[in-house]
C-alpha cells in the first residue's frame, strides 16, 4: 500500500512525490525550501506548460521498452485529450516553436543568472531545477 495516497496504485506524479518527501523527511535538503512554494508551482507550470507541447509528442520515438512506449502514449494521450500523433507538431509551425523554446531558455538564463547560488532559489537545486533538468 502507498503510504502517499493510502491506495494500492503507484504514484507516478513527481510533484505530489516531491511534497511528500519534503514532509516525511524534513532534516533533508528540501525540494520545496520554506517560503519558495509558491514560486516553484508558478514555474513548474510555466516550464512544462511550455516544453511539453513540442517535446511530448516525440518521447516515444526515443523510448527502448515496448511498454513503456504504451504506458507513456496511453497516459500522455489522456492528458492532452488527443492522440500524440495529432500533437506533434511539425513544418514551420515546428520551427517557430523552436524558436520560442530558444527564447524561453533565454529567458530563463537571465533568471538563474539574478541567483548567485546558480539554482534557482539559492545554492542546492529545488523542485524548480528538477523540472528544468528534465527537458535539458
């Protein structure tokens, strides 16, 4: 049984793995650090709000198990409310999405340059960093 949910289902989210982490094992770095919650959920929405549009669509070209390739095309078509094949994008209107994400990790550079630490909210990765780092 999954302490997290109090149900026999594995929990897949990192988000809600993440909070639970940081609650049950407090005297640990944290991926939440007190008072940078608020911040973290506004950029992880922002970050996959952004990658995933283009970058969805083509992770299972690149996935080796044959169920995996299932499991990630089932659930990712589930939340997207259409097929992965009618996500993908492509043509010119592949390019100018590039061209946004080169924007965005512009953006994002200046952002990581204003901490002096170099993560996001001080000098040890948090949950923001982990969000990035899954689509570097």
């Amino acid at each position: 049984m999954c302490t997290l949910t109090g149900q026999t289902k594995p929990v897949t989210d990192s988000y809600a793995i993440a909070e639970y982490l940081d609650a049950h094992h407090p005297n640990t770095p944290q991926a939440f650090p007190k008072g940078t919650e608020a911040l973290q959920v506004v950029f992880y929405r922002f970050i996959n709000e952004k990658m995933a549009a283009v970058l969805v669509p083509c992770i299972p070209g690149i996935l080796d198990k044959k169920s995996s390739v299932e499991y990630f095309t089932r659930t990712r078509t589930e939340e997207l409310g259409k097929s992965l094949e009618e996500a993908r994008l492509e043509g010119q209107y592949l390019e100018k999405v590039w061209e946004r994400i080169r924007a965005l990790f512009d953006e994002l550079e200046s952002w990581y340059a204003k901490s002096k630490a170099g993560f996001l909210v001080g000098d040890e990765p948090s949950f923001g960093d982990f969000t990035l780092a899954r689509y570097l």
